[in-house]
C-alpha cells in the first residue's frame, strides 16, 4: 500500500509549533484542511478530539497516530507533524510525542482505514525508522520513505 496516495507534501509539517494536545490537535487538522477531501474543518477536528477523548492516539515511542471516521471528509486523508521538542500527548509509554499522523477518513472506509493505520504501524514500530522521520528534511523525502518500507 502506497501511503502517500492519502497524503501530499503540502500536509506535511517539520514544524508543529504547538505545546499541548489540544492545540497539536488543532494544528494538524489545519494541516489536513489542506486538503481538497476535507469538507468541513470544524467537523473533523470535533470528531478527531471526541475520538482522542475515549483513548490517547499516543501509541509511545514518540509516535502518535490522532484519527477519526467522519463525514468531514470524502476520502482518507493523512496529514503529518513533527515536534522536535515533544509534547506530552498522555502517550501509552507516559513519553512526549515527536512525530503524529493524523488520519481522517468517510464513515463508510472501514477496512481501508484500518489498513492505513496498520500499515503505518508497522512503519513506526521500527527504531530505525523513526529516527529516519526525525532526521527528514524534505516533505518529498518523507512521502518516499513511507512508501519504501517493506
């Protein structure tokens, strides 16, 4: 699965500026408004921040993964930021987190949206790659990345 069919460089941020989930959560869904897909930016980010309240997206070691299915969007939509500093974000490893994937996708995209997430997953559990993502420079570079790994 190619990710970056889901996300272009204009949804990709070195520098979230942001301090506190709450606002990091603002941030990246403005990000994602970027996006010709997204239909209604006050929508997504009420779903995205319902959907943090049930359980962190902080998946810990440094990665969080903030989603929602919402009819905010007509199509999967992945937007990513990166925090040099970090943000306590109530990750599962109680960590900061530096570097978040926001995933919006329709209501109806059930398996495509959970393949999205798995897939980007399995991307993140390696040490390797996540440093890789920290040390990126290029929204080109990242798009290339994410879809290289095998």
């Amino acid at each position: 699965m190619k990710l970056s069919k889901f996300c272009s460089e204009d949804l990709i941020t070195f520098n979230l500026k942001s301090k506190d989930k709450e606002s990091i959560l603002e941030e990246l869904v403005d990000l994602a408004s970027k996006s010709k897909l997204v239909k209604d930016v006050g929508e997504l980010l009420k779903d995205v921040k319902d959907r943090e309240d049930l359980v962190t997206t902080g998946v810990g070691y440094g990665v969080a993964f903030p989603h929602a299915k919402t009819k905010a969007t007509k199509g999967i939509v992945i937007a990513f930021g990166r925090s040099e500093n970090g943000v306590d974000f109530d990750a599962m490893d109680h960590k900061s987190v530096h570097l978040f994937f926001l995933i919006a996708a329709p209501e109806d995209a059930i398996g495509a949206h959970l393949n999205v997430m798995a897939r980007l997953s399995y991307i993140m559990k390696s040490e390797e790659n996540r440093a890789k993502m920290m040390a990126v420079t290029s929204p080109g570079e990242l798009l290339q990345m994410i879809d290289a790994v095998t």
